[in-house]
C-alpha cells in the first residue's frame, strides 16, 4: 500500500495522507457495454468524472468505443479527467484454428492501443462464437483445446511485445468457466488469470478453492457480489445472464452471497498484489438511473479489505 496526498473527493478522502488502493473502476458500473440492447448508455464524460470523483484514479478501459479509438485523444480525455486505465478486455474466439490469424490481429490491434494509453494487462476471454447469444458447448475436444491453449500462448507473445501482461478470465458461458477448464489451462499454459467472482459463482465455483488453485498465477482479480438465487437461475438457464443482469444480478458488494470479505482474506493469503477491479455490470433503463450509489456502497464497503 502507498499513500499520497489528495483533496477529500467522494466521501472516501480527506485533506491530507490518503491510503491508495489498487482499486479501479470499470465502466460496466455505470451500465456500460458493446451489447446489442444492453440498456441506456451514459456518456463517457459523465463516467469518466464520477469515477475521478469516487474512485482511486484508475479505470479499465471498457468496452471499444467508450473511448476513443484514437490513443492520443483517449489519452488527453484520461488526463483531463486525472484518471490511468488499468487494464481493458478482449473476446476472442481461441478454440478454432482456421480463424486463428483474424482473432490474433484483432488482439494484437488491441493490445497495441491498451499499451499506448498505459495499460499493464490485457484480460482475454475465450467466447465460444461471435454470434450474440451463442451457447456454449458442453466441452471442448482434445483438439480445440490444443488450438486454445497454443493460440493463448501467441497471445502472450503479442502481448510482451506491447510490454502487457495477460490474465485469462474463466466467465460463464465462455469457452473456460469452472475449475476443471481453469485446472486445464494452468496445466497446458503458462499465462495468468483474472478472477472475477461473481462469474465464479454463477458457474457453481467457490472462488476461494479457485484461488488455491490458481495461487502464483492471479494477474488481475474483478470485485463483485451477486444474487446467490438469480446466479443459481442463469446457471441452471431457467434464466437469461442479460435479464437477470436487468433484475440486479450484480449486488452492491457485502449485500449478496459471495462473502466478499472471506475472498479477500484469501487472495491475501495468497500474497495477491496486483490490481482489483469493481466489476458489477448494471443495465440501466433510462437517462434516471443513477448508478453512482450502489457503486458508493460496494467502495464503502469494499475499501477496508484491501489494507
């Protein structure tokens, strides 16, 4: 942990030494995504200013468009704004090898842009098709798990070229979800993973034992809570990931299932320094919605865990 001074801003600073958390704040907060007919999207002005009035001064970089495609304008908006970006995500599909030159140009364009605007880690995620809505397969053959895991390697070495790291993230209804996938990309490769809780939990994983398993390989870890029943519902597919996103899925942090407090306790057992990053993804159904308080909640709750 390191200290600084800044003004009081948000209700989580006074004038004066400050703690300053690896905590950053990811757009989806605000009810950002690429999604076809997510919700209302607020402006990145608006997100970029709340998130430098609440947060710790870092931020991903969201989903493409929500800044600009251009470094050096995106640049000058963060610096307006005194905000750094962490890390950003791609999706990508790693498990078909006649399309494998297309999806690592499309890495390798981002991951130059990331690098421009000072990110350290590109998050990759394994989606089974680009069709929105695809379902994911039940498991993958041998086959397709040896295209992924030797397309995630030429991941990693785009990736240095841009002075990046790379954190797989295990999502729901991706291509590598649960313990078993998550064992089977340790074992067949050497790049690290993002944690996000809640997809842990939505896939029936107990993000404590994950953390055990994946212990030496965390690059990037995605704070989270949610509706332990809603989970139990888009995991059974009784319902929709969007909708149950639309019925608060996401839980400000200490007010859902996840026992947030016991997850942190283990990733410091687990001498986890890297960065964190708030990640509950909202869907917002009009210009009203005011999504600043639940992230408020998570940060008043949250911050004290990460001393």
């Amino acid at each position: 942990m390191v200290t600084r001074r800044v003004p009081g801003i948000g209700g989580f600073g006074r004038r004066g030494t400050r703690a300053v958390h690896r905590l950053a704040l990811s757009p989806a907060c605000w009810g950002i995504s690429e999604a076809h007919d997510w919700g209302h999207q607020i402006d990145a002005e608006r997100v970029l200013s709340e998130a430098a009035a609440v947060g710790e001064g870092a931020i991903t970089a969201g989903p493409p468009g929500f800044l600009p495609d251009r470094s050096d304008q995106a640049k000058k908006l963060l610096r307006r704004h005194r905000l750094q970006v962490v890390s950003g995500q791609v999706h990508a599909i790693l498990h078909h090898n006649d399309i494998r030159g297309p999806e690592l140009a499309h890495i390798d364009g981002h991951a130059h842009w990331l690098s421009a605007i000072g990110a350290e880690t590109l998050v990759l995620s394994a989606i089974p098709e680009r069709t929105p809505g695809a379902s994911r397969a039940d498991s993958l053959s041998n086959a397709e798990w040896a295209h992924l895991l030797h397309l995630i390697g030429s991941v990693e070495h785009v990736c240095a070229r841009h002075k990046l790291k790379v954190a797989v993230q295990p999502r729901f209804g991706s291509t590598i979800q649960g313990p078993e996938e998550i064992e089977r990309l340790l074992v067949g490769s050497e790049a690290g993973v993002c944690l996000d809780i809640a997809h842990l939990v939505i896939a029936g994983a107990d993000p404590v034992e994950v953390i055990e398993l994946t212990a030496g390989r965390i690059q990037h870890v995605h704070l989270n809570d949610v509706d332990l029943d809603l989970a139990r519902r888009v995991r059974d597919h009784s319902l929709g990931y969007k909708d149950a996103v639309a019925r608060n899925l996401y839980k400000p942090i200490g007010e859902g299932g996840a026992n947030v407090t016991r997850i942190t306790e283990a990733l410091r057992a687990a001498k986890y320094r890297g960065w964190y990053t708030l990640e509950q993804e909202a869907r917002l159904a009009s210009a009203d919605d005011r999504p600043l308080g639940r992230i408020s909640r998570s940060l008043e709750f949250v911050l004290p865990l990460l001393f």
